[in-house]
C-alpha cells in the first residue's frame, strides 16, 4: 500500500524495522522522519509499509504573539512581498515558505513589538527574481497608500536579489514625506543565525527616522552590530550569498544604525521628514532594453522595438565601433552606462566615444547600469524630455561631482 | 554492587573525528590552528527557531535564554562556509566512505539514502545555529564479553567551533574545527554494567581506529552515557574525554539515581511539598554575609523557596561532595545567579543563627521545613529562585530526565533538559547523498593488523601489537608502503617518540608529514638512521626535517665521517683490496662497521664502501 505524506509509518526492512512519518521526497525514495528527528530515504522496493495513522504532521502550531497598540509608539506599514525574511519552515513538508501577515513577522522577530505599532500588508507573494515593473507599480502604490492612511514609516520586505532594481523604481516613482525602508535577509529566518532579526530590527529604526528617502538596510559587516542605509538608487548587491552583499557604490551609505542602541546615524544630505508632499507618479513604460556590451557580442542583439536603450559600455563608456550605426538609428533613447560600476561615464576622450555621442547617446554621468535601466522606464513615462532626465540627478542616482571617498 | 538487580541499562554515544583531506561541507583542511594566527573575528547572535513540527527545543530554548555575542575567530584557513557566508558544498565523499567502513565493521545496515539534517544548536558552537548531521546506518552489534550490545545508529555529522574563552559579551569560538567530520555511534541501552560500558568503549575506539582514518590525540574522540536505573530516569552525561573515568561515572550516577530515589520516598512519606517564593530582602539588610550585603549593596534582592518537609534532605550528599542543594545550584546558575543557600547549611557564610530564624520566620517555615535563598539583582535572583523551585519539585518526583557535564573526578553537573526530536529538521542546501555507490571493504582489525606487521614485517610480536594498537599506525603503514624498513618505523613511532616525549619534547609538534619526510630521508640515504631523534627533536621545534638536517649537517657530516673511515681502512688493506678486488667487500665493511663502532648506518657504509672502493679498482 502506499503512505502519503505525513502518515505515521511501521516500515520493515529486512530485519530491521522503522516507525516515522513520511515526508516529502524530491525522488522515488520513501523518505521518512524518525523518532531521534532523522530523516532517512529508503528504495521503496526494498520496504514494506504499514500505515499506522494518516496526517499527523503539524499538530504543533507556533503560539500566536498577542499584541497591544501603543499610542506612544509610531506606526509603521510592514510591506511584504516575499523573500526570506519571514520564512519559517512548513512543519508537514520540512520546505522553507514565506510567511506575510504582520503577525507573522512579529512571531519571527519578537523584538520588533516594542519598537513601533504595526500594520500589515500583503502586495504580492513571489521570489524577487520574479519581479516585473508591474510589481514595482502595485508596491509603489500600496506604499503610497499607506503613508496616505497615516503610517509615520514604511519597511518593506523584499528578496535580495533584485531589491535594488524595485527599491529605485519606487526612488523615481514616490515623493515620499516619511522613510521608505527595504529589507531583507541573506540568510533565511528559519534558521538560528538568520540576519533577519538584526536587519529587521534596524529597518524599523530606520523608517521611524527623519530621513525621507527610498533606502535599502541590510548588515553592513559579517558582525551582528549595525546595519548600512544605503539609496535605493545607488545600492548594489555585490556578494552572493555574505550578510553585508550589499554597497553604496562610489559613496559611502547615507547612514547605518546600531542594533544594540537602535540609534540612527546620517552622514551628509538628505530629504528630511515632512520635507516633501506625497506623491506618486507610477507610470512605466518597461520597453526597456539593457544591453551589457562584451567584447565579440553581435549588435543584432539590440533589438531596435524597444523604446529605450541603456547600454552598458566598457571602461569610460564605449562599445566596438561596428555597433555606432545601429545606435545612431536606434528611435529612442540611448543611455551610456559604464560595466566599470564604478566612476563617470566620458565619451568625450577617445574616438569611439566621440561617435557615439554624435550617434546621440546619452551620458547617465555616474549613474548605476541598473539604476539607469529602470529610470529609464520612468522617464519615457513621465518626463517631456526624458533624454534630458537621463543626464540630471532626480533621485540621488548621480552625484554632482566625483569626491574620492576612500 | 548488584547492577541487574537495580535494573542498570546504559547505552553510549561515541563521536570521533575523522582525518580526512577537507571538511565535511567546504574544501578547508581539518587541521587545528593556534589562535594567536587568526586573521579576523566577527560577532553574531542566535535565535531560536521553530521546528518543522512547530516546536521549539526545549534544551535549545534554555541555551537561548541568555541574550549572548558570540565572537567568532577566522583563519586563512578557513572560508565562508564556516562563517556561516556562504552555503554549504555537497557531502565530502572520503568521509562519508569512512563512516561506511566503520558501519561495516559493525555489522550495520545502510540506509538507501542518507539526508542531511540540521540539529538546532544555539549555545553558539555552531554559526549556524545548528548542526549538520546525517544519518548513514542501523541496526549493528558489538561484541563485548558480557554479551553483544546493539548498535542503532551511525551518523556522519559536522564537529562544532572549538571555544577558546569567554568575554564580557559571551563566549569566543575558533572556527578552526568546525566542520570536521564526525562519526558518531550511539549503542542501545543494553549495557548492564560500569565494566561492560567501558569495555564497549573501548572496543568502538578499536573499531574506529581501525580505519586508519581517524584523528588521534586529545579531544578528538568524545563518548556520551546514557545511565538510567529501574524507577530512575535517562541521564545523558556529555563529554567524557577519559576511556578509564567511564566505570566511575557510571557508578557516580547509579548512586546519584539511588539517592534521589530514596530522597523520594522520604519526601513523599513526610508529605513534602514546594511552597512561594517571597522576597526576604528585609531579613538580610545588616546582614554580615559578604556574598548576600555585596548583592544588595548593588540594589539587589534576596528571594527564597520555601520546601514544606525537606528539611535535612537539601543537604544530603547523593554523589561524592555533591548534595541535592548542589543540584538546586546547577539550576540557579543556569539562570545567571552565583549560587543557593540552604537551611541544611545555615548558618554559615557569616549568615547568623537569627537570620536563619528570621528567615524561617518570614516565609513561615516549621522546624521540618527547608528554606533555599538567592542573593542577586531582583531578576535573576527571582528567576533562580523559581528553578530551584522547579528542582525541588522534581525531587518529588525522583530522578529527573536531564544532559549533564561528566567531570574528571566521575561526579557530573546539570547542562540543560534532554534535547527532543523538535531540533532536528532538514538541511534544504545539501542534496540527499545515494549510497548505494559506495564500495566499502570491511577494514582491517587492530589484531589481525599486529599479526600482520609480526609476520610480514618481521616485528616482534610486542612491538607490531604497539604499533597496531597505537596512535601513530596510519602513519607506520604510509611509511611501510613507501619502502621504508619496518623496524626502523615501529621503533621510530613506539621507542623514539616515547624517549623525546620522556626528555620534555613537545612532540604533539611534530607532524605525520615530519615523521613521513624524516623516513623518506633515511630512505634516500640522505641521512643515517641514527639522526632520526636528532631530526624530530628539531622538528619538535617547529624545523621541517630537511631544515633540521641542513641545521644540524647531519647528512653530509655522516657521510663525510664514514668516508674518511673508509679512506683509512682501505689505506691500511691496500693489498688485500688489490688481491681480492670487489670479493673483500664482505670482510672490508665488519672492519669499517667495527672502527664506527656502530654509530653509523649500516647502509650507508656499504653505499661509501662500494663507492670508494669502485674507485680503488
């Protein structure tokens, strides 16, 4: 006969016998969790089963955190979208799931309760690889709702992977009065040395801040001490899989803050509070293309449709010269970016430079390849002369002069 | 002591290092490093977690108890994967060969497919948080002269940071070891006697041994007893590093269990019970005790139980030294506090005789009553005093199901509760390994290796059961493999080694790979037999072998001797060398070997000898 999953089992195998609950198998094996915690696969031809009970996985259920709103206290929006900041394990299956509600954030990192009121909202479910700039549209706008209903903060839980690329089309798309906060973890929460709690923790300090910018907080070292708040539009995540994978690029963070204290520190300009009116401005037009030039790649690969261009050049800014009359007919806009990440784009120094600018490209100054690709989309959208927008700062993409930082 | 009768069942747990090329999950070598060459350290908390079942550990919920930095130390050998930066790499395959080869020789079953689990582990021995372990095989025996004791399982596992000291903040851990792979043994409860549970130690190190893929040296095999007697409770003891200390601490805690167990009896007959907790603070405010006045004057509090009908009983001793207040004090500790007064003791301390009865007074105690206070911040004062609260009640009850710390002196003292099936749950970055690929033969035994090392090496029958029994056999059987003379190895490892360590030579400095280059030079005749203690005594010194000889001039002054030897020799024999030729070697090398007077290589002679003497003809 045959068990399903969670079923309490008697197995025999030759001589030896088993009792265990059967788990989920990636293959043909009968994989079962035994009473010492094990799990251990077996060939199921080699076995006999016997069902002793059916479905008795996850009887324990995490307690629920009951929580009392606090009039002293701020209040701030819990955005979630999914990523592994408040995964937890399914407890029939063994499979990481995320989990969304504000309870359930507030269950996984308890510490969060004395820092702020809390109120959840779910936009959308799904690994941030498989985020469209729809979804960068329905978050900006939930954000936006919830800053309009009153949230003092936003924290947004996002997956690492492309927060920077979500974090900057809010950036461009909001004028936001309050912080605009997003989170994540490296490591996920099921597990005891998660960063979630200390990313967590600092993010909410940080959306009860004055800073009103679209920002990214995650660990700024291997250590469990302080978290960087880094500007949407120039953060960059630069590691795989360590803690602090992400960086400002080409400025030191615009402030970091202490687990231990909770204090907020900010180095240098920034929107303050209540300095701008909210507003959003969500239009996209995502017929984008980002074309990374490597030595050898054919420019067929342009594909002349799309409404926008960012090219991603080598060193100050160029590509092979084969490629500067299929960029001089490109309709829309061309945007130089530079692979080098960090530094300013120049086509004014070599000849293949000076070509493409006569071909009409664009300068995106020190502007993120990136960064540049989703500012696009916005400004195709929004602006009456988006070429123009491409090469002026609208929100903190470029820096006015290039100051040697380290 | 009548240990059937008592119904004495006692099941161990081995956990063994392996000597393999890397670790279990990453591509670091399995060496120990000294902490002053780490090149960086980093901090990190803990949380608990739930487990796939939706439960929380109790044991791992009680280490959480105490918000901890844990600071960490990194090596350049050491990578991301231990700092818990990176995910792990699959299962290491000579590991996993290894802990098959011992399941072999145990008579176990292997499973089909062995998962990786992840055990929670936030004492903060594992940046993780848990521990990598798997399970590889059942159902076993071993053989013991008391009769076969079964073996249920085997896992392969990874072995924890090594904590090197403790800060303010928490405690410090060198990454240096973690992620060794570890074999790890647990028997059933078959075992019926202090004797039996010795000997069954004894012959699973053999076992392991025989692999010759195993660490060696202190710390690097671990054994855990479970001990529990018929009314009694499982008693998990950790950590004894000692084969010969397990008969004691089997007996330490059969005698443990009895007394609790009488403890029970008495209590239930006197209708003992745990009365409230109160704050005596007011009893002690000019109180002469410098432990009590120092934790007020710091704005602290005293808290005390009081244990209706336990009086006497607090102060019972139930193992050598050790009472049940000493039990009461474990926990207390755990929760931050120094320690417990009893009334069994008092007064003493400089507590006085009025202060014991203003403390009875205050909590209402009667003559038959006990009265345990703790002197420290209000917090920790009133959340020890609630554990000891929790002692006395399962004092009620008789011997608590607990993991406790196997001291050298055979006594044990309370870690944390018995760890459940809620701390284990999957490993999700490593795939489940097939094992039907690997090709295990059963390895050679300890005693069919020294009948070997007798008979085709030419030991004798003394010497090749030292070396097969010994440390250093994996590296007398590479030393062998590669030609080397047998009886210049086993008495290198088992007489040299003995005689240096003899002399204060620091000789865990010296490595395989010492011992190896040292014959390797013999061998090549680089240097003479002779010269070998002199070579180890400076690789004790942190020389390599080739540096010691350079240092020392050994191998050309060896030579050089010997030629000027065979120089004079051949000088005063001109005639017989032109006689004879090449047919006087035999007689020219006793009359070297005699002016030598035995202080050279005998190979040696004859390789200058035969030279000189070529160029004689």
């Amino acid at each position: 006969m045959t068990a399903g999953e969670g079923d309490r089992v008697h197995v025999q195998c030759e001589e030896s016998e088993f009792e265990g609950i059967v788990m989920p198998s990636a293959d043909d094996s009968l994989v079962l969790k035994l009473e010492s915690g094990y799990n251990v696969g077996f060939d199921p031809g080699d076995v006999e089963v016997e069902t002793l009970e059916e479905d008795v996985g996850g009887e324990g259920e995490p307690p629920v955190v009951e929580r009392e709103q606090d009039s002293d206290l701020p209040d701030v929006s819990l955005i979630s979208t999914g990523g592994t900041i408040a995964s937890t394990v399914d407890y029939r299956t063994g499979a990481v799931t995320a989990q969304f509600t504000a309870d359930d954030v507030l269950q996984a990192v308890p510490e969060l309760g004395e820092q702020a009121n809390y109120r959840g909202r779910v936009v959308t479910n799904i690994l941030s690889e498989n985020m469209t700039p729809g979804h960068w549209q329905e978050i900006a706008r939930a954000v936006y709702e919830e800053i309009e209903e009153g949230a003092d903060g936003v924290v947004v839980m996002h997956g690492t992977d492309t927060m920077a690329y979500t974090a900057s089309g809010l950036a461009f798309m909001l004028d936001t009065p309050v912080p605009v906060v997003f989170v994540g973890s490296q490591r996920s929460a099921d597990r005891p040395s998660s960063d979630n709690v200390v990313n967590a923790v600092c993010a909410v300090e940080a959306a009860k801040s004055d800073v009103a910018e679209v920002m990214i907080c995650m660990h700024r070292s291997r250590n469990d001490d302080e978290c960087s708040l880094h500007r949407a539009t120039r953060a960059r995540k630069n590691h795989t899989s360590r803690r602090d994978a992400f960086e400002t690029v080409g400025a030191e963070p615009l402030g970091r803050v202490d687990y231990e204290s909770r204090e907020v520190s900010v180095k240098g300009s920034h929107v303050e509070r209540g300095e701008q009116e909210l507003s959003v401005d969500d239009d996209l037009i995502p017929a984008v293309q980002h074309v990374k030039f490597t030595p050898g790649k054919d420019v067929d690969i342009v594909d002349s449709s799309a409404e926008g261009l960012v090219l991603e050049g080598t060193g100050l800014g160029h590509v092979n010269s084969d490629w500067i009359e299929t960029v001089a007919e490109f309709e829309g806009p061309v945007v130089m970016t530079s692979q080098c990440l960090e530094g300013r784009v120049c086509d004014r120094v070599y000849d293949v430079g000076r070509d493409l600018l006569e071909a009409g490209v664009v300068e995106a100054e020190d502007t993120l390849p990136e960064t540049a690709y989703v500012k696009l989309m916005w400004a195709l959208a929004n602006c009456d002369d988006p070429e123009a927008a491409m090469g002026r700062d609208v929100a903190g993409e470029i820096t006015e002069s290039s100051r040697p930082w380290t | 002591m009548d240990y059937s009768d008592l119904g004495l069942m006692v099941g161990l747990e081995i956990h063994q290092q392996l000597d393999t090329a890397t670790k279990l999950f990453c591509n670091c070598p399995t060496e120990l490093r000294e902490e002053e060459d780490s090149s960086h350290e980093f901090q990190r908390y803990l949380h608990p977690t739930y487990s796939e079942l939706g439960e929380v550990d109790q044991a791992a919920l009680e280490e959480s108890r105490a918000d901890r930095l844990f600071t960490y130390l990194g090596y350049d050998s050491t990578c991301l994967v231990e700092e818990d930066e990176e995910p792990p790499q699959p299962v290491d395959r000579e590991a996993l060969q290894t802990a098959l080869t011992v399941a072999e020789a145990l008579d176990m079953s292997r499973v089909d497919e062995a998962h990786v689990m992840r055990k929670i582990v936030i004492d903060g021995s594992n940046t993780t948080g848990f521990q990598r372990t798997a399970m590889v095989a059942y159902d076993g025996r071993l053989d013991t002269s008391d009769g076969p004791v079964r073996v249920d399982a085997l896992a392969l596992e990874e072995e924890s940071a090594r904590r090197v000291g403790e800060r303010d903040a928490g405690p410090v851990f060198s990454l240096d070891r973690l992620g060794i792979p570890l074999v790890e043994i647990g028997t059933a409860p078959d075992i019926r006697s202090p004797e039996q549970a010795q000997e069954a130690a004894e012959k699973l190190g053999t076992v392991l041994r025989s692999t010759g893929k195993v660490k060696r040296g202190l710390g690097t095999i671990r054994q855990d007893l479970n001990v529990s007697i018929e009314d009694g409770a499982r008693v998990e003891m950790k950590g004894v590093q000692d084969l010969a200390g397990i008969s004691d601490l089997v007996e330490n805690e059969v005698e443990r269990q009895r007394k609790l167990l009488e403890i029970r009896s008495e209590l239930q007959s006197r209708d003992a019970e745990v009365g409230g907790v109160h704050d005596v603070t007011e009893v002690f405010e000019d109180t002469e005790s410098g432990v009590i006045s120092g934790a007020l004057s710091d704005g602290g509090a005293v808290y005390a139980v009081h244990l209706r009908g336990f009086d006497g009983v607090v102060g019972r001793e139930i193992q050598p030294d050790r009472r049940l207040g000493t039990e009461f004090s474990d926990r207390a500790q755990k929760r931050g506090a120094g320690g417990v007064f009893h009334t069994d003791e008092l007064p003493a301390y400089g507590v006085t005789e009025d202060e014991v009865e203003a403390l009875r007074s205050a909590v209402d105690a009667a003559a038959e009553d006990a009265v345990c206070i703790v002197a420290d911040t209000p917090d920790v004062a009133e959340s020890a005093i609630e554990a000891v609260g929790e002692r006395a009640e399962e004092a009620l009850e008789g011997v608590p199901e607990e993991t406790r710390d196997a001291h050298e002196d055979g006594t044990s003292s309370y870690l944390r509760p018995l760890p459940g099936a809620a701390r284990m749950y999957p490993e999700t970055d490593v795939y489940p390994v097939d094992l039907h690929d690997f090709d295990v033969q059963e390895p050679t035994m300890l005693d069919e290796r020294a009948d070997r090392y007798a008979e085709e090496h030419g030991l004798d029958e003394d010497l090749a059961r030292q070396v097969a029994f010994g440390e250093q056999m994996p590296v007398y059987e590479e030393a062998v493999d590669r030609g080397v003379d047998p009886g210049l190895a086993a008495t290198t490892l088992e007489g040299t080694l003995v005689e240096l360590r003899r002399d204060d030579v620091d000789t865990s400095a010296i490595s395989d790979n010492d011992l190896l280059e040292t014959f390797d030079l013999v061998l090549e005749d680089e240097v003479a037999k002779e010269a070998v203690p002199e070579i180890l005594r400076k690789a004790a010194d942190g020389a390599t072998p080739q540096e010691a000889v350079e240092e020392a001039d050994l191998g050309s002054a060896a030579r050089e001797a010997v030629g000027g030897v065979v120089e004079d020799v051949l000088d005063d024999k001109e005639e017989m060398v032109e006689e004879q030729g090449m047919e006087a070697f035999s007689a020219l090398m006793g009359v070297v070997m005699g002016e030598m007077r035995g202080k050279a290589d005998g190979e040696l002679v004859s390789d200058v000898l035969r030279e000189k003497l070529q160029e004689r003809m």
